[in-house]
C-alpha cells in the first residue's frame, strides 16, 4: 500500500507497537516517531523510531505536516487517552484513525477520528462509531447502532441494532447486548456478561447473565477522581 501520509504514534507502550505495526503494514500512512510526554519519557527509540516529548512534537513534527493517533488503553475510564488525544486536538493535530481492511464496515457507517478497529470487526447498517473508540478483533455492531466516543470494546462483544452505548464506557469479551438497549455513559460491563434491558445508571458496573450491578462503581473499578459537575 503507497504511503502518502506521515504519522505521530502518541504512546510508547504495548498498544503504540500494535499501532505501529497494524499502521505500517494495512495503512497509508508512514510512522515517522512516537510522542510521550515528559514524565513518562524513559527511552529516545521505540521499534527503531524516535521517541520525542510530546509538549516538543509541534517543534519537529508539525501538523500541517503530521497526523497523531493516540496509543493509550483504558487507565481511568478511557479518560488518560481522551486527556492526550484532546490535547493533541488543542495543538491543531488531525487525529488518524484506523480501520482494518479485515474488518467487514459497510459503506455507510459513520466512524470518528482517532478511533482503532481491528481485524474481524462487523460493522453493519448505519451504524455509528464516535471519536476516541477503540474496537478490539472480532465485534459485531449491529444496524443502527451508536458507539459514542472514547469507548473501549475488547473482543467478541455482540451489540444487536438500534443499541447506544454511552461515552467513556469499557465493554468487556464475549459480552452480549440485545436488540435497542442503551448503557448509560460510565458503564463497565463485565466479561460474558448478557442484557437485553437498557442501563440507565450512570457509573455502574454490570456482571452476569443475566448483567447485574455490583456493589462497585466503575469509577472506583478504574480510579477515577470525580468532579463535581460530573456527578
């Protein structure tokens, strides 16, 4: 595949090398470094590029030049990604995102920036996937559905058609969601879990078959600090 495109690849840890890798090899796109910032700066070279501070990168990598995408998993809710791919908005950054060309994503699906979906994916009818999602292998989206952004689905999550699932939240493998349900922005809904009804609590998390909320919230399952206007 030609590359007409240049990229910053913002983390340097597991998830920046499957970046890398899955941008290198089914993309347009040519990984030039990697960014971090300051305080988690710990090598100059990661898989034989540079790695540069991110408060540095409109220095040596600027975004009339560049795009980022932001390799961070799911620390506090998906919101330490969310904080660094935002900034990055804020530097005047175009975020890339990645579709597999494994993934089965019908011609009408709508899909935001800065979103990663990987291989065996179905992606069907009108659905929507927002910014800042992650779709680990193997999801099915059904018809009209809503991903809303910084979400994180694992693997082999099933999502029927006419389902919302809230920003922020973090679906757990091989969880099943039936046919118009909503979760609530927050949930965390836990590996294998089944529901066919709509959460509507905000923060919860969700185990079972049927899924019933435990004791825990989900900000506390991921170490959130709350503010007030949040609640």
């Amino acid at each position: 595949m030609g590359k007409t495109k240049k990229l910053v690849i913002v983390g340097a840890g597991e998830f920046g090398e499957i970046a890398c890798e899955y941008f290198t090899y089914d993309s347009e796109y040519e990984v030039a470094a990697f960014a971090v910032e300051k305080r988690y700066l710990k090598d100059r070279v990661f898989c034989h590029l540079p790695v540069i501070e991110l408060e540095k990168i409109t220095e040596q990598y600027p975004p009339e030049e560049y795009e980022v995408f932001t390799a961070i998993t799911y620390p506090e809710l998906n919101r330490a990604r969310t904080r660094v791919y935002l900034k990055c908005r804020e530097l005047g950054y175009r975020c890339a995102s990645y579709i597999s060309s494994r993934a089965f994503v019908w011609h009408n699906v709508k899909v935001g920036e800065n979103t990663f979906i990987f291989e065996d994916n179905t992606i069907q009818f009108h659905a929507e996937i927002g910014n800042n999602v992650i779709l680990w292998s193997g999801n099915h989206i059904g018809h009209r559905s809503v991903i809303e952004d910084n979400c994180w689905l694992t693997s082999h999550v099933v999502v029927s058609g006419f389902c919302r699932i809230g920003r922020n939240s973090f679906i757990g493998v091989n969880a099943s969601i039936g046919d118009r349900v909503s979760i609530a922005e927050d949930t965390v809904l836990g590996a294998g879990s089944v529901t066919v009804k709509s959460l509507c609590e905000k923060g919860c998390v969700y185990i079972g078959s049927p899924a019933k909320k435990t004791g825990k919230t989900s900000y506390e399952q991921f170490g959130v600090e709350i503010e007030e206007e949040e609640i």
